[in-house]
C-alpha cells in the first residue's frame, strides 16, 4: 500500500475523529435549534412563523443541492483542506447570523453561508471516516461515535438552544456555533489526509449547477402548497424536469469517457440504493417530528424556548442511549434487522406521540413518543451510513459521500418542508396530527425499503468493497 494511505496513529486518529464527530455536531445543531427561537426570532426581527421556517428550510435546502459538488471538490483539493475551508466559512455565516439586522441577512448568514460551509465540510467528514477504520468494527465505533454526535445535535439542539435563547439571546446560539468551529479547528490541525489531492480531476459545473437548481425547485414546490396547488405542481414538475436533465447530461458525458458531477455507476448498486433510501426517510423523520412539536409546543400550547427544549431531551437520551452501543450492536446483529427494528420504534414513537398529545395537555404527553423516536434513530443511523460507505472503494469515497450527505440533508429539507406547510396551514390540534401522521406514512416506506437490504451481519457488500480497496491501493 502507498505511504500516503496509510492509516494515522492512534492518537492521531481519536483526535480526528473527536472533531469529525464535533462537526457533524454542530451542523445538526445548526438545522434543528432555531425550532425552539421561533417566536423569539420572529418577534426580534419582526417576521413570522413562516419566515422562520423558510430560514431552516433554505439552509437544510441548500446542504442538499451542494453536498454532491462538495463530496466532488474533496477529490481535486483534498479532504483536510474543504473540510478547513467548509468551518471557515461556516463561522462566517454564523457571526453574521448573530448580528443579522433583519431575516434577510439572517438567511444569508444560516441559510447560505453556514449551508455552503456544511456542503464543504460534512463529505470529509464521512470520507475520512471510511479512510481512516478501515475494518468493519472499528468503522461501525467511529460511525457510532460520529452519528450518535450528530444525532445528539439534531435532538438536543431544541435544548440547547432553548437554554441559550432564554438566558442570553437567540443571537448567542450563532455565537455558540462559531466557538464550537474554533475548537474544531485547533483538534483538527494535525488531521491527516490517507490519500492525496489530485489537482486533475475535472469538475462538473454545469452538473452543479443544474443538480442544485433542480433540487431548490422541488423542495420549493413543496414549500409553496399552502399557498399555491398550481404553483406547487409548477416548481415540482419545472424540478423535476431539471433533474432528469441533469442525469441525462451525466450519463452522455460518462459514456463518452468523460467524469460527470456524479458516476450513474453509483447507482448500479442495489444495496446501497436501498441504503439512500432509508438515510434519506431517516433525517426525515427527525426534523420533521423536531419541527412539528417545537412548532406546536411554542405556537399552540404556549411554551417557552426551554421548556420546549426539555421536552427534547427525551429522545436526545434515546438517540444517545443507542448510538453509542453501534459497536456492540453491529456485532451481534445484521444491519438489515437494525435499520428494520429502528424504524419500527420510531414508527411506534410517532403514534404514541400522536395518541398521547391529543388525551393530555400534560409536556409529559410527549416524552414516551420522542423517546422511541431517539431509541430508533439511534439504532439505525449508524448502519444505514455504514451499508452505503462501505459498498464502495477507497476512489469513490468522495462520490458516494457527497451523494449520501446529499440524500440525508435531502431528507430533512422534505421533513421540515412537508411538516411545516401542514402547521402553517393551520397550527392546531388536528394539523399536528395531520402532519405526524404524514411523517408514519413516509417511514413506513423507510422500513418497506430496509426490509428489502440482503441478509448477514456485515454490512452489504463489505467483503467486496474491502477487497475492492485492496486491490486499488496494493
């Protein structure tokens, strides 16, 4: 094997993976702790619930349209350096968000800039990741280590933000986003790169491009029901339309021996298909349920941003509770009956969630629901990550990264859009359930498709990436 991929010292590779973790942290905090400022937020800069949630939206939105460009950037610069620029430029955006006068800027500060900094930083995230545990058990720990971080932002981020909100100001969440990217930088300045920039490799813009505006209109479409059904069909159909485009033009520039944005090849590979699909529902249900109890908490039921954020902490336990046994739980069970029994208990925890919340006027309604939410998101973030990166060798890591970061932080844009333009279109009782029940019927598409992963204990198709690898790199 080549010098230059060979694994880091041990010590090296903890504190790597300290702040890997430490970054996916910190961007699932950034997309769900503005759920609990709300009211706060809308009240400061004089704009609405809508306004608020088209910032959440926008920033998740454009985490989406620029991960595959960014998984595409880490081959031609290097990962260590977009995973540097990515945290430069995200603490840009999250001191101007601090400092926001109005929404505008706030959205230009969250939304765009700490969304291209997301784009730029989370593929390296995963790439190195993969590169650097290179057997299954170790890669399942650092996984566990790295989605429980980043579930535990996503969950815990209504908590603490609320915390900050009440006791300081919505202003100092940003502020504590900027000094958590500092700490990120300092752990991460001995980080290694396994493998080498290759200045050559070509980049697709018109790929960018047409891929990230097809996905800003159908996440835009979705956005625009309540307030259009012929706009909303406009923008989906007019998106989808830009993304066959963009696959189209993709698969011309591959057959004639070119490199488009993203190898269709990726797309030959069952397991990892499937894989997508369950991430993709998987950071659905998450920000979507995230969204609609913060929402209703705040709006309906009247509660402050801390109380809404201790409701939270229910299924922050539950995610952490079982993220951080990845390890022991891919040893002794396959990923397919993980990711099936994760879903099943999130599924339960949506209709306890449901049930409870419309007996009882009671936060404690909605502390059983969230909790089997957490212990289910738990289960089967780690192996829906681990089936997709390890079905590929080292040379597509920076691909199927950027695509699998794409899907997920897809996942969320559609969770908190479709569950967000059912509340504004009526925050009450029965819109609260309209939308947990949308949310059920999504998942039961993520556990249809995670029923349909082959059988075994290692993740699919570890045995041939692992000797795919090998041989790349002998």
């Amino acid at each position: 094997m080549d010098d230059t991929a060979r694994p880091a010292r041990p010590t090296g590779r903890r504190q790597a993976l300290a702040a890997l973790a430490l970054a996916q942290f910190i961007c699932s905090f950034a997309g769900s702790n503005m759920n609990v400022m709300i009211n706060d937020i809308s009240e400061d800069l004089d704009t609405t619930v809508q306004g608020v949630q088209v910032a959440i939206t926008v920033f998740l939105l454009v985490m989406a349209a620029l991960m595959i460009p960014g998984g595409k950037l880490t081959d031609r610069y290097g990962r260590k350096r977009c995973f540097l620029t990515g945290l430069v430029v995200y603490a840009v955006g999250a001191l101007l968000s601090a400092a926001a006068p109005g929404l505008g800027v706030l959205i230009l500060g969250n939304s765009i800039l700490e969304g291209i900094g997301t784009a730029l930083l989370i593929p390296p995230v995963y790439i190195l990741t993969t590169l650097l545990y290179p057997d299954v058990t170790s890669r399942a720990r650092a996984f566990g280590v790295v989605m429980a971080l980043g579930g535990i932002g996503a969950a815990a981020g209504p908590l603490i933000g609320g915390l900050i909100t009440t006791a300081i100001s919505w202003r100092a969440a940003f502020v504590f986003q900027a000094l958590v990217i500092a700490v990120i930088v300092l752990l991460s300045r001995r980080m290694d790169d396994p493998l080498p920039p290759d200045p050559t490799r070509s980049f697709d813009i018109a790929g960018a491009v047409l891929s990230a505006v097809g996905l800003v209109l159908v996440v835009t479409g979705i956005l625009a029901a309540d307030d259009n059904v012929w706009l909303m069909i406009g923008l989906l159909v007019l998106g989808a339309l830009v993304l066959w485009w963009f696959f189209r033009s993709a698969r011309a520039k591959e057959a004639s021996g070119g490199e488009p944005l993203l190898s269709l090849r990726l797309f030959d590979n069952r397991t990892s298909n499937l894989g997508l699909v369950t991430q993709n529902i998987q950071w659905l249900l998450l920000m979507g349920t995230s969204f609609t109890v913060a929402a209703y908490l705040q709006v309906v039921r009247g509660y402050d941003a801390v109380r809404t954020g201790v409701v939270f902490t229910a299924a922050t336990l539950g995610l952490l509770a079982t993220s951080l046994a990845a390890e022991r739980l891919a040893r002794r069970h396959p990923q397919r009956t993980l990711i099936m029994a994760g879903f099943v208990l999130s599924l339960a925890g949506v209709v306890v969630l449901i049930t409870l919340a419309g007996s009882f006027t009671t936060a404690w309604a909605f502390v059983p629901g969230l909790l089997l939410i957490g212990l289910g998101l738990g289960v089967m973030l780690t192996p829906s990550v681990n089936v997709v990166q390890s079905s590929f060798p080292e040379q597509q890591q920076g691909e199927i990264s950027g695509l699998s970061r794409s899907v997920s932080n897809l996942g969320s844009s559609f969770g908190t859009a479709i569950a967000g333009t059912i509340l504004v279109a009526g925050l009450s009782k029965g819109a609260y359930a309209a939308a947990m029940i949308t949310l059920a019927v999504i998942g039961l598409a993520g556990l249809a498709a995670a029923a349909l992963l082959p059988r075994g204990t290692e993740p699919p198709d570890a045995r041939g990436s692992r000797s795919a690898t090998t041989r790349a790199t002998e």
